[in-house]
C-alpha cells in the first residue's frame, strides 16, 4: 500500500440526491470542470438508472470532462449496470460502481433476501460490471452494520469476481473513530486479495463524525476517500472533501500521506457549488465558511496581528482565499481587478473579464470599498450566466404602512419591450406578480432569501429566488447594492431557467415525435 490517498468526489450523486441539492445536466458539468481543476481522482456523476436526466448527465460529464476517472453508481443487477455504462462508456476513463446492502437488517427489510442471495447477487454484480468496464468499484452498503464474517465473505467475492476498488460504507454514520479503524484493519488482514485492491472508505456524518471517522480509516489504510463538497448529502451529509484534504495537509506530520488535490481550488469550489445549489455553508463551517479565517476577538486579533500562526493553523491562500488587501474601489483600474481575479484562481476570457469589469466598475460607484467577498460573488454571476429570455430593463415600486405595495415593471424578450402593474403581500411579491404577468407563468415560490455579501449599509445584497414548475426546479441568484433589483434579477434568472428548460423539452419531444 503507497502512501497517496485517492479523493473520490460523489457532490454530483450522493449530495446531488438529498433535498434542495438537485443540479441539471449543465450544472453537473459546470460542477464536474471546477472538480477536474481541483484536481480529484474520481467525479462519481450520478446514478444513470434514477432518471433519464441523470443518465444524459453522467453522459455529458463523461465526454466532456478530461482528467479524472468518472464514475456511474449501480444497484447489483444487469438492467442498472448496463444504463450505468452506457452513462460512462465515452470518458476517457470509467468506472462503474456497483453495490449491495450486506447489514442484517438492509437484507432482511429492504432487499428480502438472504445472505447466500447477496452474496451472489454481489459476485455476479462485479463479474457483469468487468465484462463492460476495467475499473470496478464495489460498495457494501451499510457494512459498519453488518457481520464482519460476512463482509469479508462478500468481499473475497466482489475481488475474486474482478472487482479493483472495495468501499466500505458507514452509511448511516453510525461507526465511531475507533470501531471504524478497527474495521478496515481487520478487512485489510483477513479478506485475501484486499492488498490487490484499493480499499476506500465512506462516511456519512450523522453524528458528527464523518471526519474522523474517514481519517482514522486512512490511518488503518484505506487509500480512497469518498465525499462531497461542503459536505452535502443524506440527511446530515457525506464527509466534506476539504476537511479531509485540509486535516492531511495541515496534519501531514501525522498521517504522512499525499494527495494530488489542488487546495487552492477548495474555495472557489465549495463557493460554485453554494452558487449552482442556493444553498451556502453555515458560517463556521471548519475550512469554507466565512469566520474559519475570521478573527474577531480582541486577543485574538492581537496575536494574528503579531504573527498569524498565533490563531491560524493553517493559510487562507492555501484554500484558495486570498487575503490580498488591495483596496478595490472606483479608482482601482483593470490591472487591480485582473490582478485579485488571478489571485483567485480564476481564468477567465477577454470578454468575461469585460463583462466582470464592467459590473464591478458600476458597484464601486454605489459601495465605497469593494471586498473580495463581492467579485467573487460577481465572478460567480458572470461564468454561471443564465439562458437570457427576458431581461430586467426598469421597475418602480411603491409602499408605505397600510397601503398595498405596487409595482411596475418593463422586461424586454428579443429586443421587444413588456409593461405590467401588479399589487402583492408586500413591496417583493408584488414585483413577482408583476414579473408573472408578463411572462403569463405561475411558478410556485419554494423559496427566496436576501443576505449581505459584505458588511456595511452599502454592502452588496444578494437574493437566492427558487422556482418550481411542476417536476421542474429552478434558482435563480442575482446581486446588487439595491435587495430589490436584486431580488427582481433572481426572480428573472430563475424563471428563465424555467422557459429554457421547457423549450428545450419540447424540442426533444418534437424529434421524437418525429423519430416515433
Ligand atoms: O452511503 C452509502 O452506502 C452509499 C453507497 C451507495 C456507496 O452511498
Ligand atoms: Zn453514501
């Protein structure tokens, strides 16, 4: 067993699956390219038999996303491991992965069959998967619960049959640090062929332990890791990749073992994921939240300000987060703002940067100083630009105490201009109404939160809108110094994603129509 730790990412299937996570084909891609610059080994990109969205998915990701290994997840039968290859066949390099619940009481309850049945539902399960593919992966699912003899049992089985990588799922995140070390140690003595193999380990972080359990696996010799980014996922999550990375950097004294992550993209990465999603990390998430590099107490601000070391285990820059304290305001010229974009790690084209510069020119005449925190929010606007069906051109609002909020507002649709009135709850949900009017469209309102980028009365509000139109889900993300427009902005990119998505529905629906 070497000593380089492989970083299985599965944001795109086991944290896409869990409420309020859900990501269409083109998110997944924009997620899977920013997970290829951070350099992963393997982009799990979804599970092709759930859905025929998730199978086109997985097949975008595989074609166009070059590096790391991509992966397609299977249930133990024929029918799911044939959809799941053709999800993977064209990438540069597949993987299936394919697994089975081995616990008591997941075999008794959920799959009603026996151990002898999962046990050859596993082997001929990896044995179908190598006939298609070089690189299998099988998981035991719930194998923390199961019966340590029969594990082993099922995975002499799953390596015999061809399998290249074991997975050893807490799923429930039930194990404790300790019992779960102890685990892989006896995996790795008593199972033959376990040295052939990569053994992985996978936790879910029910009780908080999801971290330490993955690292006390590694230190009993597991060499893959899967996770999530941000830590998304069931119920209270997978483990966050970047606090793993993170513990093996920092902590290398300890573990002694490598790994080929590009750290200084988990910043802008955990950032793309919140932006694709509309869901932010709590603020003193360990590693990605706002206050993990924050010093607030008068002390400790002392100490940082002597000697960072005094508070700060390890570097802001290190993740990717630049401390660079270039005040940037009106007066601050395209070769500043180039400059924090490549201290970012961003690389963008003339035209974005254009586009990028220009907006951030219009805010630092609204803000005084304008914070990392706010091109970066920009940036994220500017590469995740929405389909442009209507565009906000001007709206006007009306409210005081007691009377009923109105508002006015004009969008254009290609080059064409639309005005409509509408009252509403309040100054918000009349300019939604105003908004639905034009466009003839009732999207349900599943959710919409404002919150400041950036300290400061001026500071940059940034609105998070949710749509969904029947099995539909779309968010919509648009800042500005004025909760407002921005709130109207977010409205506009949420619907748009909407009537993009329906058009291209019917599109698909027409040729088949034709095909059939
Ligand atoms: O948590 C789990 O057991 C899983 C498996 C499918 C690997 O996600
Ligand atoms: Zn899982």
């Amino acid at each position: 067993m070497g000593d380089r730790v492989y970083f299985f990412d599965t944001t795109l299937r086991d944290g896409e699956q869990s409420p309020g996570f859900s990501m269409n084909a083109e998110e997944k891609l924009e997620m899977a390219r920013q997970l290829a610059r951070l350099r992963v080994d393997v982009i799990e990109a979804g599970f092709p038999i759930s859905s025929p969205g998730d199978l086109e998915a997985v097949q975008l990701v595989a074609r166009e996303v070059r590096g790391p290994v991509i992966a397609a997840l299977a249930r133990a039968n024929q029918k799911d491991i044939e959809v799941a290859w053709e999800g993977v066949k064209y990438a540069e390099r597949p993987r299936i992965h394919t697994f089975i619940a081995t616990s008591p009481i997941h075999m008794e309850k959920k799959l009603r069959m026996r151990p002898d049945q999962v046990l050859e539902a596993a082997r001929e399960a990896v044995r179908f998967a190598r006939n298609l593919c070089d690189d299998v992966e099988f998981s035991a699912e719930d194998a923390t619960r199961s019966e340590v003899d029969f594990l082993c049992r099922v995975f002499e089985a799953a390596i015999k049959a061809g399998a290249t990588v074991i997975n050893v799922p807490d799923t429930v995140g039930y194990a404790t640090p300790e019992e779960f070390g102890e685990l892989i140690r006896t995996l790795i003595e008593r199972v033959p062929g376990m040295d052939r193999v990569i053994v992985s380990v996978h936790c879910h972080n029910d009780l908080g332990l999801a971290t330490a359990n993955t690292l006390s696996g590694l230190r009993a010799g597991a060499r893959q890791v899967e996770g999530t980014i941000n830590g998304i996922g069931e119920r209270a999550g997978n483990v966050a990749l970047e606090e793993v990375a993170m513990a093996l950097y920092t902590r290398r004294d300890v573990y002694g073992l490598s790994i080929n992550l590009d750290t200084t993209q988990i910043y802008r990465t955990s950032r793309l994921l919140c932006a694709i999603t509309g869901i932010d990390v709590q603020p003193n998430k360990a590693v990605v939240g706002e206050n993990a590099f924050a010093h607030e107490a008068g002390i400790h601000q002392h100490g940082v300000l002597q000697d960072r070391r005094t508070y700060e285990i390890m570097t802001p820059e290190s993740i990717g987060l630049p401390t660079n304290k270039l005040v940037m305001g009106k007066h601050s010229g395209r070769h500043a703002f180039r400059k924090v974009l490549d201290d970012l790690g961003y690389s963008l084209s003339e035209e974005e940067i254009n586009r990028t510069f220009a907006r951030f020119k219009e805010l630092a005449d609204r803000k005084k100083r304008v914070e990392i925190e706010d091109i970066v929010t920009l940036v994220e606007e500017e590469l995740h630009v929405a389909p442009r069906v209507y565009q906000l051109e001007y709206f006007h609002v009306t409210t005081e105490t007691r009377g009923t909020p109105l508002a006015t507002v004009v969008l254009t649709r290609g080059g064409q201009e639309f005005k409509e009135t509408a009252s509403g709850d309040g100054p918000v949900d009349a300019l939604f109404a105003a908004m639905n009017k034009i466009a003839g469209e009732q999207p349900q309102l599943v959710d919409y939160t404002v919150r400041a980028v950036t300290g400061g009365s001026d500071a940059l509000g940034e609105a998070v809108v949710k749509l969904r139109d029947g099995n539909e889900l779309a968010i919509g993300r648009a800042s500005s110094t004025d909760v407002l427009e921005a709130s109207a902005k977010a409205y506009i990119h949420a619907l748009n994603k909407l009537l993009e998505r329906r058009k291209a529905w019917m599109v698909a629906a027409s040729s088949w129509n034709k095909e059939g």
